[in-house]
C-alpha cells in the first residue's frame, strides 16, 4: 500500500483507490501516526458516479 501514498495536504496523507470503475476515492491518514490509522475518506474524482453507485449498492 506504501506504493499508492501521496500527499493530501500539511497533515495528511491519502492513499487512492478506484473502485467501482469511474469512481476515484482515497483513504486519510494523519502524516505523523506511524500505525497509519485510516481518520477517513474523500472522493477525488467522479463524485456524481460514485454517490449514484453507492445508492444502487445500498439498495440490495
């Protein structure tokens, strides 16, 4: 996972993923926390998508 880090800001780092396809999200951690506990998440690209997919996995 170290591969996929980057920097998100001052405090934090981000560690991208995509999944489902179109939907681009990451994991944030704190930059100084050596356990790298997830504090949590944020949509990087494909917002609408994502938000659409989550409703349709929800409903099942």
């Amino acid at each position: 996972m170290k591969d996929r880090q980057k920097i998100y800001d001052e405090e934090y780092d981000i560690y991208p993923a995509e999944y489902p396809k179109g939907c681009i999200w990451g994991y944030l951690v704190k930059r100084n926390d050596e356990k790298k506990t997830i504090v949590g998440w944020k949509i990087i690209s494909g917002e609408e998508y994502c938000k659409q997919q989550q409703g349709y996995i929800l409903s099942f």
